[in-house]
C-alpha cells in the first residue's frame, strides 16, 4: 500500500514539472494612450531678470562719508528728491572762509569807489586844510611887507622869506592833493574789482562743493536698488541709488539657442515669480538677440520682454520663471510625449493591432511640456504605446493598460 501511495505521489509531482516548464506566462502589461484632438499651445520656459523700461542712476558728485540716507528701498520720489547728505563739515567751512574774503574784497571795491578810505582822506584833507590856512597868512604877510618896502619900513630880504614860505606851502599843497587823488586809482579800483570777481567764484565753487554733499534724484519713480547705507563711503562717481517708473518692465529672457528659431517678435510671454505664487504678469516680445553668450553650462541669447505691472508687484531686479507661446494648433492629433520613439533616423511610435506591437513612422508637429502633435501617420482614437521598463519591438504581445 506504502509503494502505490509513493508511486502515485512522484506521479503527481512529475506532471506538475511538466506542466510549470511547458506552460506559456501571460503577456506584460504595457501602459497605452489613445490619440485625441485638442487644442495644443506650444510654449517654450525659461527663466528671466526684470529691469524698469525706464530708469537712471543718482551717483555721487564728489567722495565722502555718508552722514544720512533720507529714503528707502521701494519709496517713490519726485524728481530732485534728496536720496542722502555726506559728511559737509570741510565744505561748511569753505564756504563760510570764502563768504569773509568776498565781505573784504566788497568793502574794498566800495573804498575804492568812494575815493578811498575815509581816514585816509580826513588826514589828508586836515593837511590840506591847514596847508591853505598857513598860505593864507603868509600872502597876508606878504602884502604887509611890500606895503612897508615901498614906504622904505622894511627890507627885500624879509620879503623873500615871505615869498619862499608860500613856494613851499604851494609845493606841500602840490603834493597832499596828489596823495588824495591817487588814493583811488584806475588801476586799484580794476585790481580790486579782480579780487571781488575772484572771491566771488571761490564763493560759488564752495557752495557748490557744499551743495554737492545732497544726493538728488535726477528723475521722478520708485527707488528699486539702494545700495548706499548710513556711515558708508562714497567715491565720485559712485551709484547711490536706480530710479525708474515700475510700472512696465522689461523682462530678459534666457533662452536656449537651439531654441532661438521657434521665436518672433510679438509672441505673448507669460512671467510669474516664486515669491508671489499664483501671481501672473503678461506682455510680448520687444526684441531677438543679435548674439549667443555663455551662461553657466548654457548658450542662451537675452531676448527683451515688455510686461505691463499696473500694481507694481513685481520688482526690479527679481529672477522669474517666463513661458513663451510659440504656437497654437486647433484641432491638433496629439499623444503623450513619451510614446515617441526613434529608430535609425526615423521618428515613429508603437501602435496597437490587437494585441501586439506595430512600429509605425510618425511626422510630428508642435509640442507643449507633455503631448506633442502628429501631423502624419497616425489616427483618431489609435492607441500608442507609453514608455516601459522592458524592452520592446514589433510583434510582441501585450496586455494593455490605458492611462
């Protein structure tokens, strides 16, 4: 009884061998999706910078400390607005020395113009005046004495004395009106009014030295970069802050070269900006690169952008993200991206036909991010292969999947 119930056991297992080895797995699953007619929006994403259309740039006349920012990063300002004050003490002094020169030269010009200084001319004068009183009583003298010479009551000699007396009172005379005249010349009043002129220019120059430490805004708009800080230091020439009108932006897209073709003036570009998500701004291209340049590991060409930002959102100066509409089809045949193979040089995709693979050559169209058009090749409704995890060739049988 023992030896059937073994015999009947290796019997069974036998043919359980048999059959495990002889029997056929079931086909693989492979993921399928259908073509389908849609409207397909061909858009090319890249990234991008901001810049105001229009700005300018306040710098610093002249180098100094910064004693004070009066504005802040985002504040609109009117045109001539002060943005900060550098340290003025040097220049205050300058000015104040060069308005005293200016006071002196002024009261010298005015001396000059007046016939010279009013001591000067009393001494004189005093002289004068005296010098023609002694005259006087000399002639005085002079005329008593001629009187008795020609009654023979006094001599020739004490007339002489006379005489010789008011020759030298009229030569003192002579000379103290000299001194008085000379006392405003044409050549001082010229070499005064020089000094003026040239008090006066060193005057405006130190002024404007002076006014020079007030940074203005050279144009009215919204102060997107300030990099000036309180207790820093400036050199001439240095940016102090960019101004523009927010309000339109330019926006320079990175685009691929390989890319560059798909683009025209005109195309509508859509920009959003991580900081504000669920935020969009929407304008067209201005402009195409006229050069390819390096940036980072890419070859991309700048291509400018306007962007309209009623509410100012977004700023100056921000890296967005930027989609650019390079087409739009109506009706379009469309299938998954990844369904797209290549063999040799042709492109094509698998296609179902009951239950195997067929290859079949496509010609493609437009794409987005994930379908792309087939303009030839394929039909509505035709179910095509998806990308799998297994190699795959024509004739194979699969159990589709369709997603």
């Amino acid at each position: 009884m023992k030896r059937w119930i073994g015999l009947v056991f290796l019997l069974g297992a036998a043919v359980f061998v048999l059959w495990f080895f002889l029997r056929r797995p079931d086909p693989p699953e492979l993921a399928f999706s259908k073509a389908r007619r849609e409207t397909l929006v061909s858009e090319l994403s890249t990234n991008g910078k901001t810049e105001p259309v229009q700005w300018s740039a306040a710098r610093s006349e002249r180098a100094g400390l910064i004693a004070a920012v009066q504005v802040q990063r985002g504040q609109n300002v009117a045109e001539g607005a002060p943005l900060l004050t550098l340290d003025a003490r040097e220049e205050q002094g300058e000015v104040a020395r060069a308005e005293a020169r200016l006071a002196q030269a002024k009261a010298e010009v005015e001396t000059l113009q007046a016939g010279g200084r009013a001591s000067d001319r009393a001494d004189i004068e005093g002289t004068i005046t005296r010098l023609e009183a002694d005259r006087a009583a000399a002639e005085r003298d002079r005329a008593a004495l001629q009187r008795l010479l020609d009654r023979k009551a006094a001599t020739q000699q004490e007339l002489n004395q006379v005489q010789d007396r008011i020759a030298r009172i009229d030569v003192d005379l002579a000379a103290q009106r000299n001194k008085l005249a000379v006392l405003a010349s044409p050549g001082d009043k010229d070499a005064a009014a020089a000094r003026l002129r040239e008090a006066q220019a060193t005057l405006d120059n130190a002024r404007r030295r002076l006014a020079s430490a007030v940074v203005h805004a050279p144009r009215g708009g919204t102060i997107y970069n300030l990099p000036a800080r309180a207790g820093g230091y400036l050199n001439a020439g240095d940016v102090v802050a960019e101004i523009g009108d927010l309000h339109r932006l330019r926006i320079i897209v990175f685009v691929d070269e390989p890319d560059l073709g798909r683009l025209r003036e005109g195309l509508p570009v859509t920009i959003t900006w991580d900081a504000l998500g669920g935020r969009s701004w929407n304008g067209v291209i201005e402009s195409l690169p006229t050069q390819v340049s390096p940036l980072g590991a890419r070859q991309v060409g700048e291509v400018r952008t306007l962007v309209d930002n009623p509410g100012l959102d977004l700023p100056a100066g921000a890296n967005v993200n930027a989609r650019i509409r390079t087409n739009v089809v109506q009706n379009a045949l469309t299938i998954p991206k990844e369904a797209i193979r290549r063999l040799d040089a042709d492109f094509g995709v698998y296609v179902l036909e009951g239950n195997r693979l067929a290859w079949r050559k496509v010609s493609l169209g437009i794409s987005n991010a994930s379908r792309t058009e087939v303009t030839g090749g394929l039909k509505d409704d035709e179910s095509v292969a998806l990308a799998a995890d297994f190699a795959v060739r024509p004739g194979l049988t699969v159990t589709p999947v369709w997603r």
